[in-house]
C-alpha cells in the first residue's frame, strides 16, 4: 500500500485502502476513531441502569461491544431513534439521558493498533462538515454533552473552563472548533484529505485500471496498520474506484483516484436546498441559506431603516434567521405554509425552559398578519404560499384565505430544508432510498440500510451513517460509526486479516 506523506503531493499514483469514508463531519469522525482501533469495553465496576442490558454487558465483559452481538445488546431498547445500535450507543455513553439523569458512560476504551482498518476520510472543509458553515453565535438544539464524540468530553475540552450558556447548549462555534481539535486530539490526522470534492464512486473490477492522477495531500497512513489488500497480493473481485479533486492554496484543483473496497457515505444533507419552484426564485436578491443574510448584515446592505427581510420556512433554520434578524434589528416578513396550530411544529416538541429563544420566535409566529407593537420589526404570515418574485425587489404572497400580497422587501430567505448531493454516486444511487423512485431526503426517504451493519440493502460494500440515514442529531449518529465498524471488522476476521484475540493498550 502506497504511503502518503503529510504535506505531499503524489503524482501518478493510485492509492488502494479498504475503507474510503466521504464526508467529514462528526459521524465520519466518529467512524475514524473506532477504525483507527479505539475499542469500547464495559468499564471495571461499572453498573448500566438498565438491569438486563447491564447483566447482557457483563456476559461478554471481556470483549469488546465492536466484537460482540450488537442485535442482541440492542433488543428492546427504546428511546428517540428508530435504529437499535444508535439506541446502545447513546444509552452506553449517556444512560438514561432522556429522563435528564447524568449517569457516566459505562464505557472505557482501549486502543487496539492491531485491530485497526486502513481509511481514508474525504471532506469537503475541515473536520466537522457543516458545522463550520453554521453561524457562529447560534445554540444547539442538543445539550453541549450530546454533542461530545467518544474519548473526549467538551469539559475536559475547554480545561474546565467551559462556559455555562444557556441550560449547557453550547455555540455552533464551539462545536465545530471541537470537532476540528478532536482529530488531532485523537491523532486522527492522519486519515483525514481535507479540501476535496468527490465526482464519481462506481465500481470496476480488478482488471480495471484508474488513470493516472495525482493524489490529494494527506498524513501518512500507518504503515503498522495491517495492509489488507494491495497490488501485489490479490484485490477483491470488485473494489470501488473513488474519483476527485482537492483545492490547494494557489486555488488550483488536483485530480485523485482511489480504489476501495468499502464506501461509507457520511455526507448528511445539507448540499442541495430545496426550492420553492417559483417564478423568480433565481433572482440575486433570494437566497437559500442564513449566511447571506449574515453578510448582508455585515455589509450593511440590510439594516434597521431597510425593507424587511422574508423569511420563508417554519423549521429551525427560519427561526434561527428571525433570530439573527432580531439581533440587528433588521424588520422580518416570516411567511410559512403550516398554521400555528399544526402538532408538528418542531417548536411545539421543544421544551420551553430548555429552548427560550425558539419558543418567542414562535410565540411571534402566533401573531399573524400585521405588525403589532411588541414585535414592531416582525410581521407573521403562516398559512402562506410564495406565489413569485420580482425583479424589482418584491414578493407576492397568496394566503389561504384572502387575496394576493405583494410585498417590497429587501432580501429573501428560503429555508424550507435540505437535500444531500449524492451526483457522485451515479447509476449507483439512484435507487439507494426506501422508496427507490424518489430523491433521497433525510425525512421523506433516507437510505435503506440493515439496521445493524449500516450496509445498504441495494448495494454490497456501501454504508451510510448519520443524517443519511435519518439520524439528526450527533447523539444518535454515532451508532453507526459502531455498526460499520463491528460489521467491518467481523468480517475481516472471518478472513483471517485481523487477529481475534483481545490484546490492547490502554486509550
């Protein structure tokens, strides 16, 4: 297996590894640091609530929870997640974490350089994906311990000098400078090519060849990792050939090619917007995404005495743009299509002592139709349909009930949800999800997997973890950084090319 040296350019080589991991935020992470042989045991005297998950755990005290049966451990658990390992794993990390008990994991790990897989992590920025493009100031829905990957807290983090924001949710920009330092923490580097674009995944066979093209800078792999395949000794009957670009400094792209046995998709969704599919939504002035109105704001482009600003959607983005709005005072048009009264208004499954903020956003939703007093900057449309946009900076707007409203305003704001890119994936995509006929979508379609392996049902030797999947939130995605890993590593061993004995150095 060729090695890539830190900080060098190869030219005319192609790399073969066995798992190539596309997307760099935290469910990639996660996967790196269990592949790279980080293993989790059972903590000496460590009691699970869970009275007959606890006695399962300590049946196979001595091995592993990668090496034991992740079927078994999971039956009959419940809780926010509709996958079962995603289920263990958090309540492993943070048992009875719904009922708001601060239990300790009841997990130790241990690093098992033997035991780790050769990867190769792609990422389109810096380690942490998204999270990166997140305004800064903004909280996260989840508590700042839901949002911590394993082998680091957040506490421990920050030197014990964590601020206590409110009821412990922690900034986006918190989380994103976490994740960024976990990869070197965890001396993960290594295995992550930052700056790279993915343009096509398909699957060849062996007598294939890739073209010539340089590859990506990148740490060097560990040459004490086990080489499960290569050149010389024999590839699989298929491998897949993973093809791209990194951006380097100059701006210029370099071309790669890499031949894999395993793809994971770790992509999430945050990629493609969705659209509204009106007459004008192309126009420079409408935007799908809260950082063009952050630049606006910092460009004074849009300010107190302009005209408002639309906000279309009523998710968490939206709010979280009202709420930038309300920051600088900028006036708001918040139009969105469900009533107030809908059930399945994410606000109203946010507990108002823990989500302040989203809930005044809500209570402004709730006063609809004109500009009052108490929210002289915010105006309320729900049960509103955009019907089209002007080139001369105006919006018409349909109600339900009522007639057309144009609207002059001085931006607008479409966050009605996102879609993943998976263009890269080609003919091999297209019938990935539950319903093979559609796009895939993170809550109308996501990828069918086998719910312990993660592997895609339509296609051998493809995984996908995390919001792919339909898992949202970083507590849950991280069950499939142990799914894949345990799947991988099972059948490695069946092979012969990973010892199944359980030696270890302390992690």
């Amino acid at each position: 297996m060729p090695l890539l040296e830190e900080a060098t350019l190869l030219g005319d080589v192609s790399l073969n590894v066995p798992v190539v991991v596309i997307g760099n935020g935290p469910s990639g992470i996660c996967l790196s640091y269990l592949l790279s042989g980080y293993r989790p045991f059972m903590a000496s005297g460590a009691v699970h609530p869970n009275t007959i998950l606890h006695n399962k755990l300590e049946e196979g005290i001595h091995f592993s929870v990668v090496d034991q049966d992740l079927e078994y451990l999971s039956e009959g658990l419940e809780g926010r997640s509709s996958n079962p390992v995603a289920l263990l794993f958090d309540t492993l990390l943070h048992p009875e974490a719904d009922f708001r008990f601060d239990y300790p994991s009841v997990l130790q790990w241990k690093l098992e350089k033997h035991n780790g897989i050769p990867h190769v992590v792609l990422g389109k920025g810096l380690p942490g994906g998204a999270w990166h493009m997140m305004e800064g100031s903004m909280l996260t829905i989840s508590l700042n311990n839901w949002m911590e990957l394993p082998g680091l807290k957040l506490k421990d983090w920050t030197n014990g000098k964590w601020r206590n924001l409110m009821n412990d949710r922690a900034t986006t920009e918190e989380v994103a400078s976490y994740y960024k330092d976990y990869v070197k923490i965890m001396g993960l580097q290594k295995n992550f090519i930052d700056n790279t674009c993915v343009t096509s995944v398909s699957k060849i066979q062996q007598d294939q060849k890739c073209a010539k093209g340089k590859m990506p800078k990148s740490a060097k792999i560990d040459s004490t990792t086990p080489q499960l395949f290569t050149p010389d000794n024999g590839l699989p009957p298929s491998l897949w050939e993973v093809r791209g670009y990194q951006r380097i400094g100059d701006g210029s792209h370099v071309p790669f090619c890499l031949y894999a046995e395993n793809v994971v998709l770790a992509t999430g969704t945050y990629d493609l917007p969705a659209r509204l599919g009106v007459e004008g939504e192309d126009l420079p002035f409408v935007f799908h995404n809260v950082s063009a109105f952050e630049l606006a704001v910092q460009s004074c482009k849009v300010g107190q005495a302009s005209d408002p600003v639309l906000v279309v959607g009523a998710g968490l983005t939206a709010a979280d743009a009202v709420l930038c709005a309300h920051r600088h005072s900028v006036p708001v048009v918040h139009a969105f299509r469900k009533s107030v009264t809908d059930p399945a208004l994410i606000f109203k499954q946010l507990p108002k002592k823990l989500y302040p903020e989203y809930h005044k956003v809500y209570h402004k939703m709730c006063k609809q139709g004109y500009i009052n007093t108490s929210h002289s900057n915010y105006t309320s449309f729900p049960e509103t349909r955009i019907v089209s946009f002007l080139p001369d900076m105006k919006c018409t707007l349909q109600p339900t009930s009522g007639r057309n409203i144009v609207l002059s305003i001085s931006m607008a704001l479409v966050l009605i949800g996102t879609y993943p890119n998976l263009s890269f994936l080609k003919e091999h995509g297209k019938h990935l999800g539950l319903d093979p006929s559609k796009p895939i979508s993170c809550k109308q379609n996501p990828i069918d997997i086998n719910p312990y392996t993660f592997e895609c049902t339509k296609e051998d030797n493809v995984f996908a973890m995390g919001p792919l999947i339909g898992d949202n939130f970083v507590r849950f995605l991280k069950g499939g950084a142990l799914g894949i890993t345990s799947c991988l590593v099972k059948r490695l061993k069946e092979k012969g090319q990973l010892i199944s004995e359980t030696g270890s150095d302390d992690g």
